[in-house]
C-alpha cells in the first residue's frame, strides 16, 4: 500500500520563537505527527540540519514516519524536493545555448530506451544532458550498457560534459558529483525503517536528483506492471502525477508517460544484447514497442525542447532522422566523444559476446499468456549481466533474446529464447528460472495497451 498525499491547505502548527535558530527537530516531528504542514523555511532547516549530521537518525526516522502516516502537501512535497537538490552540487548548464531536456525513466527489464531515444533527440536539434546511474538487481543501468562500447567512460569532467553538449548535442556522464547528499542519506534511512512506500518521499527523491542535474525539462518514463518499482497501474499514474506537479513548482517543464512493464521492452535482456537491439531501431529494424516507446518519449523532448510545436511534427521529425541513418551517425559520435569505439556502432560484432547460446524450447503449444517480468531480470543477473550489490562486477556480453511474447502463439519444440552464457552452470539455473517465468495458455491473451497514458 502507498500513502497518498493530504489535500493542500491542512491545518497549520506553529513552532515557537523566528527564525531558524527558533527551529527543534522536536517541534517540526510534533507538529507534523499532529497533521500540520511544514513551510518552506522548516523543511529547508530540517535537511541543511540532517545533512550536516546535526539531526540524529532516531529523529528523522520519527519525521519519515509521520510523514507517511499524515502525508504531505503538493507545497510540502515539492519544498522537500528543492531542500534535497540543493543539499549538495547543482549543475548549472545556463550557459549552453538552447532548452536542455533530460528523461529519466523509473526503471525496468529491458530498459536500454536512452541508447536510441538520446541520439534520436540530439539529432534533431534537442540538447540531451543527462546523468545516469549503473543498475541494481533486476533492472539494468544506462551506463553498464554503454560501457558495452569498448573504451566508453561516462567519468568525465563537468567541464567536458558540458562542452560536449554545446558541441555535438548530447553526453550521459556518471553521478559523480555530490547530487543530493541528502536523499542518499534519507533513502539509506528510509529502506531500514519501513518508510520507503510513501509517494511524496518516492516523487521526491527521484526529483531531487534530476532537479540538481541542471536540465529546462524533464520527461519521464514512469514504469507499470511486474518487472516495475510500481506494480499497480493507480500507483504507477500517482507518482506520475507527483513528480510533474513538482516539476511544475521548480519552473521545469515535465511530462510523464506511463508504459507497461509486465514483460521486457523489446526482446533483448542484458547489456551489450540491449545494445545491438538499440543500434537496430536506430536503423529502422527495431521491436514494436521499443520504437513506440522511443517515439513516443521522443514526441514529449521535441516538444519541451522547443523543436515541434505539434505531436504529428515530433514524430515526423524523430522518424525521418532514423531514414536518413543521422540518428545512428549521432550515436557513433556521441560514443566516440566519450572515448568508445565508434565502429562498433556500425559492426555489432565488436561487442562483447558470450562463448555459450542455448535455445529454450517449448515443451507443448500454445499462447504466451504471461511473463513474469521481474524473473526475467533476475534470469540475467543469475548469468552474471547485473549486480546484486553495488561492488559487483558484470559480464557485459550475457544475457537473454526472447524469441515470443505476449499473445505469440509457440508450437511444441519452438525456440521462446535463446541464452547467452560464459558458464554452463550459469546457463542451466537461468533456463529453469525462465520455464518458470514463462505461463502458456489455451487461448490468446487479450491484447494490452502499451501506453498507458501521459501527463504534462
């Protein structure tokens, strides 16, 4: 269950004497367990205190608790977020020319949309500044995946990020400033003490972060179904909801769309498979919902980025740099600039490639009925293509390519995907997961949308 916000305009709680020297931790937790609403100037001292280490954990816990029990206000909500963005670096790009859009999507199995959607927008005028994180458990990271490109690095100076942007339209670089310290500090605190499920503090954490990273606008892939962080559709429109409003508050223009998760995006799972299939729709050759996707997020960029005045134009323009291949030229020079191997981008054979491949064939016929999304991650990460802690090492080239999904009819002994392995062992328990995961069915499935909505 998510705890949803209050309706703006709860009842104020004052705390006695001005100022911020006037300010306990213990007024701010009173006032709020009571239902109060906290300004602007409480929540700014509450985070500048946790983060300098002058609140202790036990108090804050005590706040993150309250909030999740009495909620917050939309003025609340996004206050928090400005608190946490400014508590450590801010990325200013005021001085590259034109509106620098970022997206940022929630996260899921399959997910490899920055590598084609990035190159898609750049070349059509959008400048593309983005910081990216390296994934976790289940779900892949935008920069594993480009690491995929021999030589690439997203550690790069500020300074060279920028001037890459204003150069040639885009650069992804690695967290590696000090972004909001404070929701790092929060989460930790959070995960431990049963707070995590509350939708202010979800919205605003991921927020922060994009806020900090200096774009004009913001889109959002906000992900739905099994393999997701938001299982329930209602939740997945809720934080959606949450974040454009806080965007709205901080003057960035946002958006979010709202896309199935219920099984992978496209049919590759796992990091250099992930980008053999993004080169692929870069030429016009890629799975149906992964382009729809790309499009549609695409359509959102083009129109905050100021270079489509309508959807139709948007998506004229993100189809026709596919056509004339000046969406796969950018790519190459974007992984170039960044010091990968730009030809891989024209022979996907220099990526890195597993030593074993087994077919997973059907024991019977029938429809794929469902996909356990989530199971298919893990059936990656059990290969060695994710971490399940943060100083794991991954093998780049594993993974899985689906062969079926959803509604496709498969007869006895026809391939539902192909493995690949660097461990037969690896390959063995990865093949039992997937037959596990994969539920076949008499009749077809009712077909599902893919877009499940968008807010701006």
């Amino acid at each position: 269950m998510l705890w949803k916000r209050p309706v703006s305009g709860s009842k104020q709680v004052g705390i006695t004497g001005k100022g911020r020297d006037a300010m306990r931790m213990y007024d701010l937790i009173m006032k709020k367990r009571g239902g109060g609403s906290l300004t602007a100037e409480e929540i700014d001292f509450m985070i500048a205190e946790y983060t300098a280490g002058n609140i202790p954990d036990y108090q804050m816990s005590a706040m993150m608790m309250a909030v999740c029990f009495q909620g917050m206000t939309e003025e609340e909500t996004a206050a928090l977020t400005m608190a946490m963005a400014r508590s450590g670096d801010m990325l200013d790009l005021t001085s590259i020319d034109g509106i620098k859009v970022d997206k940022h999507s929630t996260g899921g199995v399959g997910d490899k949309t920055s590598l084609a959607l990035a190159p898609m927008v750049a070349a059509c005028g959008v400048k593309i500044a983005k910081m990216s994180g390296r994934g976790l458990g289940h779900t892949g990271g935008t920069i594993d995946k480009l690491e995929s490109f021999p030589g690439f690095t997203t550690e790069i100076s500020t300074k060279q990020f920028m001037e890459q942007v204003e150069r040639i339209g885009i650069s992804i670089m690695g967290q590696t400033l000090n972004i909001a310290p404070a929701d790092k500090k929060l989460y930790a605190l959070r995960d431990v003490t049963a707070t995590v499920d509350n939708m202010s503090l979800i919205a605003s954490s991921i927020m922060s972060k994009k806020l900090a990273s200096g774009a004009d606008a913001i889109v959002l892939d906000v992900k739905t179904g099994s393999g997701a962080f938001m299982k329930k559709e209602e939740d997945a429109f809720a934080l959606a909801e949450e974040m454009v409003m806080i965007g709205k508050h901080a003057g960035r223009k946002t958006a979010a769309v709202i896309t199935d998760m219920d099984q992978p995006l496209g049919f590759a799972v796992g990091n250099a498979l992930e980008v053999k299939e993004a080169i692929e729709t870069l030429r016009g050759n890629g799975p149906e919902d992964f382009q729809k996707l790309c499009m549609t997020l695409g359509t959102q960029m083009l129109l905050a980025g100021g270079r489509a005045k309508q959807e139709e134009q948007a998506k004229e323009m993100l189809q026709k740099v596919i056509e004339d291949g000046s969406a796969l030229r950018k790519l190459a020079q974007f992984v170039e600039a960044q010091g990968g191997d730009a030809s891989a981008v024209y022979d996907t054979s220099l990526l890195p490639r597993a030593s074993y491949t087994e077919e997973i064939l059907s024991d019977r016929a029938g429809y794929i009925g469902k996909i356990l999304c989530d199971e298919i991650g893990i059936c990656s990460l059990l290969l060695g293509g994710g971490r399940e802690t943060k100083e794991s090492s991954i093998d780049l080239s594993v993974g899985l390519v689906l062969r079926r999904k959803v509604g496709d009819y498969v007869r006895k002994g026809e391939s539902l995907a192909v493995i690949h392995a660097n461990d037969p062992e690896k390959l063995a328990v990865a093949r039992e997961r997937f037959l596990r995961a994969c539920f076949l069915e008499e009749s077809k499935p009712a077909p599902r949308s893919f877009i499940r909505g968008i807010i701006d």
